[in-house]
C-alpha cells in the first residue's frame, strides 16, 4: 500500500493586475507516493508557478486557491508562516531545471549547502561543511573537495542541480 505524501486537487493560481486577471495555473491535480514528480512544458505553462504554490511562495497579490491541497496530511492551504518554515527546506523544496537562477553568484559552493545545515539542522560551522562535502558526494559529485570552494559559475548546468538536490 502506497502512503501519499502530496495532494493537490484543482489547483489555481492568478495574479490580478490593472489590465485583469492572469490564471498561471488552472485546474492542476495529481497525487503523489513515494516517487519522484517532474512536471514538463513549455515556457511559461505554469510549472514553476505550481512549484511555488506547492511551497506557500506566491508573492502578493498572486492568489492560491484549491480544492485539497495537503503534504503528508497537512493542509497546505491553512498552513501559516511557521508551518511553512518546518517544511520547506528540510521536507519539500523545488529543484529548477537552471541552478544559475537559485544559487547565490557571490557566496560559494559549500557555504550555501552549510547555510541550508546551519539553518535547518543547527549545525556549527564544522559540522556544517562535513555535511556539505557528504551531500556533494551522495549526488555524485566527483571531487567534493573541489567543487566545495566554486562559485556557482564555475559549475556545468548538470553539477549546479547536483548541488541544488544535495541543498
């Protein structure tokens, strides 16, 4: 028996402007297990507005609206500033097709992973990096070490989303 993590029915996202309404997201709904979900389409469909939504990141006046909408029973669309910190980070987040929009220009590598330790974990600096570098090696990066000390300019696009999974 498959135990559901994520589920969304009739999902709707908008944003009102002077000019009307734009619905960024219309009608979405999928359950979700234990697997992975990729969600595909062209620019400017709606997927990384769905992302958003998903994690409470709609910036104002964008307008989430949904049947059900709950992350390991968790209502999602109740769910208030605090609530929204236990889970994104450390339960849920969103990988982007390109990292280059989501890692930090001026801050390296490894300090960004430790940010997310340190915040989410509370871990000191040293145990922060020591995690770093595992996170690195468990997305297979070749030489952890190494690409611990890049900016992320110097990463391929397939190493920045290795990076941004073990973030």
């Amino acid at each position: 028996m498959s135990e559901t993590l994520l589920e969304v029915e009739d999902l709707n996202v908008s944003f009102p402007s002077r000019s009307g309404v734009t619905h960024a997201v219309r009608n979405a709904s999928f359950t979700l297990g234990r697997e992975r979900l990729g969600i595909v389409g062209e620019s400017g469909s709606g997927k990384s507005t769905t992302g958003r939504a998903l994690l409470g990141l709609i910036p104002q006046p964008g307008l989430v609206s949904a049947k059900k909408m709950t992350f390991c029973g968790a209502d999602l669309l109740t769910c208030g500033e605090a609530g929204w910190r236990k889970l994104r980070g450390r339960r849920m987040t969103m990988v982007m097709q390109d990292p280059k929009y989501s890692l930090n220009p001026v801050m390296k590598v490894g300090r960004q992973i430790g940010e997310t330790c340190r915040l989410h974990l509370g871990s000191n600096a040293q145990d922060a990096q020591r995690r770093a570098l595992a996170m690195l090696e468990a997305v297979k990066i070749r030489d952890p070490d190494r690409v611990y000390d890049l900016y992320p300019h110097q990463l391929s696009g397939g190493m920045g989303q290795r990076v941004m999974i073990a973030m």
